[in-house]
C-alpha cells in the first residue's frame, strides 16, 4: 500500500504513541482506510491474530465499521469494462507518473479525496432530489492533463450535458462545462455551489 496516496487510517494509536517499530508493524500487517470503508475484505486469521493482540494490549482501538484491506493491487483494474464511478475513482491512485505512455502525472491523494467529496456531494444530492442515482451517474475519466472528469454525456442526456473538472492543485477551483444545443458555457466553482450546476443538469428550476 501507497502511504502517500493510502495515508488515512482509522486505527489510532492510544497508548505508547512513540512505539514505532509496534506501529510499523500494525501497518504492515493489517491496514485501515476510513475514506473506503465500503471495501471490506475478507480478514485473514493471521490478520485477525495480529489485530486481537494489538487491540487487547491497547496498541490501537479499531472501528469495527471501518475495517478495510486494500485488495486492489492484487488484480489489474480495467478501465475499459469497469464504468463505476467510485471503483474508478479509487483505481486513480494506481497510475503513475507516464500512465498515458506520455507525460500524465499521477493523481495526488488531495485529488482523489476531492474527487470522493464531489461523489459523495452528488449522493447525497440525488437523495435530497429524488433521483434515481443508478440512472444519473456520471463517466469518470482521468485526463492526461493531470485533472479528473466527471462527465455526464451520451444518449442519457439527450439536451443537456455537463463536465465537471477536479483540478491538479486542491487549491484551485472547480472547472464546468455547460453544453446545450450549440451553447457551451464554462466556469469556475466552488464544492459549495454544486447542486445549483446540478439542478441546470436535471432540470429543477425554483
């Protein structure tokens, strides 16, 4: 596992902070993410030996909720076939520099933690919408430019459609762009202004 790009854990030491070589170990043995907690994974016996005699010596305190191996590198992502937008989401961290066979950058964990935030964003708008989220989710793409795309195009949107750009640098805005007919309009936005580009999308008009 990547630590610059995996670096959230959910195990959280509470005793014994300067332990390191006990702290290295945990992490070797047993990693756990609490940003893709949905992954679980099978828990091997030995991981669970390891975890039960760091959990009862007070080395950590583990979520239970929260528990997650990352099995990803274990079998090569296909980028063709999966159109999951959260599973494409997480594989971004598995390109590296060159990923285009040319001069892409790889994907900072700011990004791909942006990226999250806007799905979830999204979620959480389609619940708020009554929208069917299956039916509405957009296309993830990496750009060899170094941003993400989330983009929702094709013949599910038939008059309007939208590109929303996650940005190399997490100090910069969000891009959009707008198309209908034959007007493109683009912009910049913050997270917090999200729902209203969505709404032009689905069409809710207040």
């Amino acid at each position: 596992m990547n630590k610059s790009t995996w670096g959230d854990t959910c195990l959280k030491v509470i005793q014994n902070p300067d332990n390191t070589s006990i702290s290295r170990t945990a992490e070797q043995v047993y990693t756990v993410s609490t940003t893709y907690a949905k992954c679980v994974a099978p828990i091997s016996a030995a991981s669970k030996a390891a975890l039960k005699f760091l959990s009862s010596n007070h080395v950590y305190v583990i979520r239970e909720s929260s528990l997650f191996i990352d099995t990803r590198k274990q079998q090569v992502f296909d980028w063709q076939k999966n159109t999951n937008a959260y599973q494409r989401i997480i594989h971004l961290s598995d390109l590296e520099d060159k990923w285009d066979g040319y001069d892409a950058p790889k994907f900072s964990k700011e990004q791909i933690d942006l990226a999250l935030n806007l799905y979830s964003n999204l979620r959480t708008y389609c619940i708020n919408r009554g929208l069917d989220f299956s039916k509405v989710e957009p296309f993830i793409a990496p750009c060899s430019d170094g941003m993400v795309l989330f983009e929702w195009a094709g013949k599910r949107f038939p008059v309007r459609q939208l590109e929303i750009y996650i940005p190399v640098s997490a100090e910069d805005k969000l891009e959009y762009l707008k198309t209908e007919g034959n007007s493109d309009i683009e912009g910049e936005f913050h997270l917090e202004e999200l729902y209203s580009i969505l709404d032009w999308l689905f069409k809710f008009d207040y």
